[in-house]
C-alpha cells in the first residue's frame, strides 16, 4: 500500500463519510425540529426513514471493511492469509490495515445492531465507532519507526484529526444527538479523508521532482497546510449544512422562520419539555 | 514471579472478574428494565438478591487479595515481610505486587462497605476500584526498566487497557448504573486478562524457541496482536450480553418484546419519568 | 514579526478582547438575574441589545483578522501572497501568522452567524473560538525549533494559556453561559496578552542590555514570572468584575440586595424552574 | 528551606487542611440529610454556622499565607524584597515559595468573598483553589533540574498528588457538594502532607547514613511507599468519617437509622425532587 493509490482509497472513503454525516445529521435535525413545531403528523414515517439509512450506512461498513480485508489479503504481493513462515512474520503492513478495517467492520456491525434491535445499549453505535478510530490512530502511532522526518510529521498530523474525531465520537456516547459534535465530527472526518490525499501527494507525487523529506521548511509548510486543510474542511461542512438547510426550505414550502435549531430556542409552547423551558429560562 | 505462572495468575483473575460483569451488568439492566415495565411485584427481592451478590464480589476481591498478600510473601523466594536488611531492599518486585493487592483489596472492603450501609456516599465502589487499577498501573510504569525493547513495549499495552479501565470506572463514578460502561468495563477487564497470559507465552514460552526481544517485526506484530485480543474480548462480552438476554428470556416465559435497554426508548406512559420523556422528544 | 512590535500587537488584541470580555459578561449576568427578579419588562430591550453588541464582536473580529492577514502578507519584507518560488518556500513564518488570523477570522464569522441566524447549532461560536486558539497554540507549537533555552521556554509559557483558553472556552460549548467559565476565560485572554509583551521585553529589549538566553537562573525567573502575570490577570477580571457590579447598582437606583448570581440562590418563588428548586434542595 | 524543616512546614499545613476537611464535609453532608428528614427547624442556624466556619476558613489561609510570604522573604538568609542585584537573580527559590503561597491567599480570599458577598459567582472558591494548586505543580515541575535520579523522582511523585489535587477540586467547580469528590480531595491533601514528610526524611535524614540518591532500588521502594501513603490517608479520610458520622448519632441522640447519604437514597417521598425520584428509578 506505500504508493499514491494505498493512501488515495481510505481517503476516499473518509471523505464520503464525511460528506454524507455534514448531509444526514443536518437532515435529521431539521426533521426533529419541524416535527416538533408542527405536530408528529409524519413523525412515525421518518424515524423508520431515518433508521433505514443507519442500517444501509453500517451495511455499507460492514461490506467496505470486508473488501478492504480481502484486498489487503489477496493483493498480488499481500500475505494471503499466511502470518508467520520460517524467516518471520508475513507482510505485517497488510495485516495491520486489515486489523484497522476489522475494527471499522465492527463498527457497521454495531451500527446494524443498534437499528435492528431496540435490546442493545443506547451509544454503542458512537463507542465502536469511537474504539475504530483510536484502533487506527493506535496502529498508526507505532507505524512510523525508522522514516524520515517529514514522512514522520505528516503521519502525526493525521493522528491529530483521527483521535481528535475518536474523543469526539466518544463524547457524542453521552451527548448524544448534539447537532454541534455530529457536525465536528464530519469535518474531522473530511479533514482526515483529505490528508490522506496529501500523504499520498507529498510522499508519492505524481509528478515533478520528489519532496525533499529531511528540510525543515517542508515540515512548516506541512503544518500550516493541515490548518488549512482544516479551514476547508469546515467550509465543506459549513456549504452542505446550508445546502441541506435552503433545499429542506424549498422543497417543503411551508415556512421555517419559526424553526429552530438545538434546545437554546425551543418553542415554549411545547408544555411536555419542561427541560427546555428551564433551559431558556437560564439563557434569558 | 518472572515466569509464566506469574503473569497466568493475575490473568485468570482479571479474566474471571470481567467475564463475571459482563454476565452480572447485562443482567441486572435487563431485570430493572421488565420491572420497570412489569410493575414492582419483585422489586424488593430482586434488590435484596443483587446486593448479595455485590456483597459476595466484594468478600471475594477482599479474599483475594489477601490470599495474593500472603503468597507473595511467603513464597519460598518471597520476602518473608522482611522489607529491609543489612544489604537492601528485600525482594522489592514482590512487596510491588503485594502492594497492588492491598488495593484490590481496599476496594473490595468498599464494595462491602457500600451494600451493607447507607451512608457511605454514593460511588465509593467506583472510585476505589478506579484507584486500584491507576494503582496497579503507576507500579507497572516504573516496574520495566532497563529490559529489551520488546519486554518494555509488551507491558506498556497492557498499561492502556489498564489506564483505559481506569480512566472508564473513574466515569462511572458521575454517570452510574450506564450500561454501556460497565461493558466496556469489562471488556478491558477481559483484555487485560488475557493480554497477561499473552505477556506470559511471549516471555517464558512453555515450549519452541524463545522470542527475540530485541527484534522490530516482533514488535509490530505484538502491537496488531493487542488489537486482535480487544477484538476477542467484545466478541466474548457480546456472546455473554446475548447469552443472558436469551436465557432471561427463555426462563421467564413473558413476552419480552416490549422490552427495552436505556433511557433513550423509556415507555412513554411512565408518567413520572419526565425526564425520559424529554430525553424521548429529543431523539425522535 | 520578530520585533517588539510583532508582539506587542497580538499582545495589545488579546488584551483588549480579555478586559472586553471581563466587562461583557458580568454585565450580561447582571442584566438577566435582575430580570428574573424584577420581571421581564426590558428583556426584549436587552436581548436585542446583546445580540447586537455580539453582532459587532464578531464583525470587529473578522475586520481585524482580514487586516492582519493583509498586513502580514504586504508588509514590505512580505510574502505578498507569493507561497512557492524556484529556491523554496516563502516566509513562512508570516503565512502562519496569516493562518492564525484567518481561524480567527472564521471565528469571527461565526459568531455573526450565531447571532443574525437562529438555524445555526448553538455553541458554533464557542467552537470556533476553541479551534482558533487550538489553531493558534498548534501553530506555535512547532513554531520554535533550534532556538535558544529561553526563547522556547518563553514561548512553551504562552502554550499554556493558548491551549488552557481553548480547553476552557470548549467546555463552554456544553457548559453555556457559566459566569465562571467566562471570566476564567477572560482572565486567560488577558495573561495571554500581556505574557506577548513579556516575550517582546525579553527577547527584543528596548533598553538595556539583552537577555542571557541560555542562563538556567533566567528561565527560572521567566517561569515564576508568569505566575505573576495570571495574579494580575486575575486582580485585572476581579476589578472589572466589582466596577461593571457597583456601577450597575449605581445607575440602576434599585436595591440588588436581592440579587443573585447562578444558580445556587435561584429564588423559590420562580416556580417555573423546578431544576433550580432541585438543586436548592440538594444544596441545603 | 532546603532542609527538614522546610519540607516539613508545608507537609503540615496540608495534613492539616486535608485532616480539617476530611471532618468539616461529612460534618456538613450529614446535617444536610438531618435537616432534609427531619424538617427545617434549624436549617437557618447551620447555614450561618458552616458559612462562618468557611469564612473562619478562608481567613486562616490568608493569614498562612501571608506569614508564609513574609517567613520566605525575611528569614536570615531570604532575599529580603529583593529580586534583581548587579549578579543576577536573588534566592529564586525563596521567591518561588512565596509566588505558591500568594496563590493560595487567593484562594483564601476567594473562598472569604464567597462567604460574604452573594454576588460572586458560584463556585470560585473551588476553581481558585484548583488554581493554587495548579500554580503549585507548575512551579515545582521546573524546580527540580540538574538533581540526583531520586530527588527529581520523589518531587514528580508528589506532583500527581497536587496535579491529583488540582484536577478534583476542578470538577467540584461543576460537581459541586458531591462527597465523594470532598473526600477525594481531603485524601489527596493529607498523601501530600505525608509526602512532603517523606520528601525531608529522605533527602535530609534526620539520623542514620544518608540515602543513596542515585541507586535504582530506592527509586523503586520510593515509587511503591507513595502508594502505601496514600492507603494510610485513605485510612485516615475513612476514620475521620466513621468517627464524624458515629459522634453525630450519639450527640443527637435521634435514630438516624434512616438518614442517607448522596442522591442515590433519597426519600421518595420528598415530592419536590423529582430528579432524585427519576434517578431512583433508574437505580433500582
């Protein structure tokens, strides 16, 4: 996988990711909130839509994570499900990505649980998906032994995004539904699934001469260009999020001005939610 | 204590307690949730039975522990509880393990303390046991100085499913009775259990040759292989969680359909669980 | 940048934001408890006006973020928004300062969003503060290679308030409107400000002679020193706290006696707000 | 104060303010829970008397804390207000020590302000003492280069005490009058008394050959001592407890049999706090 196309595929994948949480948690938000202002007419009708597309996204893990396992194994040069021969271990790289993908198919697993059974803990989505992403920042961490600096720095700044992501999936485990984290969770997704092109870039160019790897000017460089990859990312979110938003607008053509976004400005008129009534009474 | 059946020791011990809760925690949601919505017809004698059995768990670790003590000691090559002598210290690695001990055990004494009286504040449980295993971690810390690189390497993963254990219990200190966590709880309860007997095979190998300790693929491979035994370890707490919902089910007889984990899918008729309602309104 | 100015001037922002701050948010408490109290006669009054002195916040925010990316960029010894020539990058260090101010800049943009839309997450003002000053800490972070003792000590000192301000300001993403959490806030922005002079004073002095930057005595007075910047800090929030409150009372000609700060001493009478009665009630 | 005495010295102001705790928060829990059960006969009377005791409190640091401040400046061989002479720096260390003690007179009028003004906001007691704390770690951390292997080891150590020490005490800032977290705190400041003890025992042996301060054994006994110094303080904190709890049956001589402690046991019928109500249902 030490080539353009190896570090090209997962951030491809992150990316789709990304782009398609900025577009279902918005979705799913404005849904709840339209609902609650104008009644539970088709209430019942999107939480099964809602549902349905978790359970087709964990199956789309879960069938990504397979392939990904399979490819690693059964590349012309992978180790073919072989570990261990007389001269050592076999193909430890492949092994390691298969393990990462495992854990990512673990997670469909518990996404396609949490959807069809109404038995299992409420979170378990958010804690394996969290335990993937510090699985593969883990694995990532004792990667890079022996390389030079700069392949070094660019490995570590993908670290930042991906335990980053895995602390905030982790907190979405008890805050749950919090418009805010799904939406930084996307973007650190994107922000992941656009440095793995970069990697691929920098340490494989395409064309032109090679990246010097050992002068400190590209490690600036390199750092600053992962804040701006980072800006990117949160206009990438930030156009879907409005995108998502004026479309929902048109299409029903019925007014939003009255709704509202998070508990901060939840209608007052809704006596069951005595919660947000203390909330806004905080506020004001 | 530097062979094998020093490092099986402790494993099969942390193995046992974890597959312990991930059979008692499972259980014990699923009887409050059909009480919940069966009415409190048993209540009362299924408190009583689940405070026996903490009472127990706690009796056990005291008695562990005090057993672990004691041999540490009075080992043949053991200390004697003799700490200091003409020459040094005396057998400073056993009077370590004694000292983790002392703390598994204080936190069984807190076990007890809390189920048999009502004024002992809340958490204490959580806490202590939390404690003990930041104990056992800060000991094992400085415990592998100057060893080969793949010894050091080998101990500090088992520090993470330590600290990790740790760091989960310390939570369950704010957000008690979260099944969730007391899964995950015992999921790393199960890692360390059997991460200790991995520590003992590569270590002291019962049979072949020995591991080259000094080796960088070794390393690699033992890194992915701390992986693939957190994978084993929520294969093992699902089995169990399944396991006691379907024999629950099966010895009951009563339909369980209704049934349900958490707060998020709390019966919408408990009119005095207000709170569960908003939680409702919120998600749907 | 490397001169007194260059410091001098982020120091002179910070500082203003902080003592800005420290005067905002005490006034804001001030107005809402005295609302609660006497009734909701001004509250519209009010909410406008805050809103609207937030809009000008964030408007100032975005201004002086665009000016300094200019600025750093058509300075004379400037990039002039040229990144990559046939010898290399160029100056670098001024398109890092530019990407600092840029995540300020959309810090700034979001607060405007915050305000003049209320589809947008709550707390997407605090986030993007948080991320700005991570941004920022990050950036300096490897800002300092193969520089003199001090000088990387010097700037590890101003880490500590970057990254302390940027943990505390995400808190409040979940933890809103804390009178606490704002001014403790307040107090960072203000040691941050002031310890950009100190790095100026140290590292280019504008009398006397320079500093010994490898002496081990000076570092420790450098460290001690910037326990007595936050001292100052902290008397700095604590007068304006006293004078927005005294000059409150003064203009008002109302008795506060009664008044009061979070939500320990809620009045009972409010019979709305069953939380705060809850939380008496677990307090006495 | 590089001797016994003055490790001594601050080893008995915390064991004192750890051992005052340790009896002053179960004192104010179980009167809290008296009052509660019984009615609020005399909830008036204790309010202003645990108001008077924190003020009494609070004063009592100020005072140490000047005397501290002075005793470091003025003492024979201190840098009697002086901080800069022609050579260079004077007595650091001593101004170092009275840097630590001003913030602890911070906290102490802090914890006074709070006490006598209503207007302060809530919690800053805690989160000045957290920073005292924090301050206290801070400047210890870089007071301890160029020393032998155990004096640096037995200093770090006691900063997981303070550091310990200054994380809790942030929490109660948002988990305020949790017991549990008092106690913690209680037990953190008597293991640091206790250890500054051992810190002059070891480093300026009172009698006997002085220790070995470069020899891998102490080091490893040192490490595991700090463990047992925190089992005695959590003995300690667990006497002072039974002995409040024991004392308070006796002196009243009202059946407490039924007096709880915590949320988790509050009375059902208390209709008010439907919190609590919602949290035993969870319970049980």
């Amino acid at each position: 996988m030490a080539n353009f196309k190896g570090h090209a595929l997962p951030g491809t994948f992150f990316l789709l990711f990304g782009l398609w949480w900025s577009i279902k948690h918005p979705f799913r938000q404005i849904r709840r909130k339209r609902e609650r202002q104008h009644g539970d007419r088709d209430r019942q009708k999107h939480t099964v839509l809602f549902n349905r597309i978790d359970l087709i996204e964990g199956a789309l893990k879960i069938f990504f994570a397979f392939v990904g396992i399979m490819a690693e194994q059964f590349v012309p040069d992978g180790p073919h499900a072989h570990l261990y021969q007389q001269d050592g271990w076999v193909k430890l790289m492949n092994w390691q990505h298969s393990t990462m993908y495992l854990f990512f198919g673990i997670s469909g697993i518990a996404d396609v649980l949490s959807m069809t059974s109404r038995h299992v803990p409420v979170g378990l989505d958010r804690l394996s998906l969290s335990m993937a992403l510090f699985v593969e920042g883990f694995l990532f961490y004792f990667h890079v032994h022996n390389r030079p600096a700069l392949d070094q720095h660019i490995h570590s700044l993908l670290l930042i995004a991906v335990f980053g992501g895995s602390a905030s999936t982790m907190l979405e485990v008890f805050k749950r539904d919090n418009t805010l984290l799904e939406l930084f969770r996307s973007s650190l997704a994107i922000l992941q699934g656009t440095w793995f092109y970069q990697i691929g870039f920098v340490l494989y160019p395409l064309s032109g001469s090679p990246w010097n790897l050992d002068k400190h000017d590209n490690i600036m460089f390199i750092t600053m260009c992962f804040c701006w990859h980072y800006a990117v990312s949160i206009l990438i979110v930030g156009i879907c999020y409005c995108g998502v938003f004026w479309s929902s607008k048109w299409c029903d053509g019925r007014p939003i001005g009255d709704m509202e976004m998070g508990l901060r400005k939840c209608p007052a008129s809704d006596s069951s939610s005595q919660k947000a009534l203390l909330q806004e009474s905080d506020e004001e």
